[in-house]
C-alpha cells in the first residue's frame, strides 16, 4: 500500500564518473581568455615555425626602399629594402625559441635547487637561500645585458643568462612545498622501504608539485618574451645575425616620428600579443589546476 501511494520508483542512475584530466579541462575550457589565448598563441606557433616555407620574399636588399603594405609585401619593406614580413617571421622565431631556453633552464634550476634544499635542509638548505637571496637584490638585467655583449649577444647566450637570473621565486615555492611533503606518511613508508633520496624526491615528491611548476614554466615563457625585447631594445640583447622581435623593435625605433612608423608597431603588436596569449594561458592553468574552482564555480 505504502508503495502505491508514493507511486513508481525512477531508477536511479549513477553519476558520471569525471577523472582528473576531463575535470582539469572542463576548467580550463571555462576560462575564455585562456582559450583565447591558446588559440592566439597556437596561430603564432604556426606563423613562426610554417610562415617561412610558404613565404619566400627574402630578407636581401632586392625591393624598393619603405614600400606600402600590399599583397607582395604584406607589410611593407624596410628602409634597406627587407620584406618586413619576412623579418618578423624569423623575429618570432627567435623569439620564441629564446623564451622556451629560458623557461626550460629557470625551471630546471628552481625545481632542482628548491627540491634539495627542502629535502635535506640544514647547511644545503643555507647555501641555496643564500645564494638565491645574493641573485634577489642584483640587477639582473644589467648583468644579463653585461655578459650578453661580452659574447657578441648570441640569442642561446642571452636565453642561458635570462634563465639563469629567473629560477628564484620558483626555487622558494619548491622548497616550501618539499618542506611539508617530506614529512608525509608516503614519503616515511617510501624511506623505510630503502628507497635512496633520489628515487624519493624525483617518483613521489616532485610529482606532488608539477601543477606549480606547469603553471610557472608557462608564466615564465611570457616574462621572457618581454625580457629579451626589452634588453634587445636598449641595444643589450640579441646582435645581428641573430635577430629577434626585440630587435626589430630596436632597428625600426627611429621611425616612430615618420610615416613609416608602422614597421615599429608591427613586431612591438607581437610582442605584445605573444606575451598576453601565454600570461592568459597561464592563468587559465593555474585555475584549471586548482580543484578548489569546481566548488567556487
């Protein structure tokens, strides 16, 4: 009787089973200016790595002096004659492969150096935050910029020095995150099984942090596009053959009073856009990374 009064039972059907990867993207596909930025920057990627197989003008003094953008010069030439478009082909190029050294080099080190001196502590731990606290209060543009012209502003020398003065910040959190995670049950039971330190920090400690360090490599990558152009730019970074979107900025700056400004806007608006894409990309990580947005949102 009790069950025709309260009418049919629906079935209850069990929930969907979101893993990790589908909750992480979920939240980061919320995030419409990280997408967009991802959209931005993969476009870029391509512009750089394809823009100069379908695009041959060449970068030699064969054209007229400040030609106007057309569909033979898409934007323009220089005042040697160079196809502008060209150029910042291979600017972006550089650019971009400047900024993943110094993102590759940072984290390697932060990560490295955060993780020792948090595991081991005592005079290790000294030694590093020493040695990250002497690197804090120097000017690490103008020691960059020093030891970039003393190697003739080869593009990988001035990546290495920019990495080199970038890993601290990463190298603090690290070592904050190791602190605790040293001290958990998984990390005892792994020691007492007789597992050596490394195996320790590298299979059970150091995963627990890669969400930090995703999100830092990515922020890191934007921070060096700016870093480069802006040494590139006061005649600090990046020397010819090389070259960069720095450069071009640096080469094109003395025609901003004249009608051919144009060919300073162009590489400065892919700084500009490269540089917001990754911060956008990186702050949709952060959060994507973060499970706690499931409750907030």
């Amino acid at each position: 009787m009790t069950e025709l009064l309260a009418g049919p039972t629906a079935a209850v059907e069990p929930a969907p089973v979101t893993t990790g990867a589908t909750a992480t993207l979920r939240r980061f596909l919320r995030h419409k200016a990280a997408v967009g930025g991802t959209a931005v920057f993969l476009l870029m990627l391509l512009f750089a790595l394809l823009g100069g197989l379908f695009w041959r003008a060449g970068t030699g003094s064969d054209f007229d002096q400040f030609l106007p953008a057309s569909a033979i010069h898409p934007f323009g030439t220089d005042e040697l004659g160079h196809d502008m478009l060209a150029l910042v082909i291979k600017g972006t190029q550089f650019s971009l492969l400047i900024s993943i050294v110094v993102a590759v080099v940072s984290t390697g080190l932060g990560v490295t150096l955060g993780a020792i001196a948090g595991y081991y502590g005592g005079w290790v731990d000294s030694v590093v935050d020493r040695t990250l606290e002497l690197l804090l209060i120097l000017p690490a543009v103008v020691i960059v910029g020093v030891m970039a012209v003393k190697f003739s502003g080869s593009w990988v020398m001035v990546a290495v020095f920019l990495g080199v003065t970038n890993w601290m910040q990463l190298a603090r959190v690290i070592r904050g995150m190791v602190l605790t995670l040293r001290e958990k049950d998984f990390v005892h039971a792994a020691r007492a099984m007789g597992a050596s330190d490394v195996r320790i920090l590298v299979q059970h400690i150091l995963p627990n942090t890669v969400d930090v360090v995703i999100v830092n490599t990515t922020l890191t990558i934007a921070t060096a596009v700016l870093l480069e152009a802006a040494l590139s730019f006061i005649g600090l970074g990046v020397k010819p053959p090389d070259t960069s979107l720095g450069l071009l900025i640096n080469q094109t700056q003395g025609f901003l009073p004249t009608p051919n400004a144009v060919l300073f806007w162009i590489p400065l608006g892919f700084i500009v856009a490269l540089s917001l894409s990754v911060n956008f990309i990186g702050d949709g990580l952060r959060d994507a990374l973060d499970p706690r947005q499931d409750l907030r949102g």
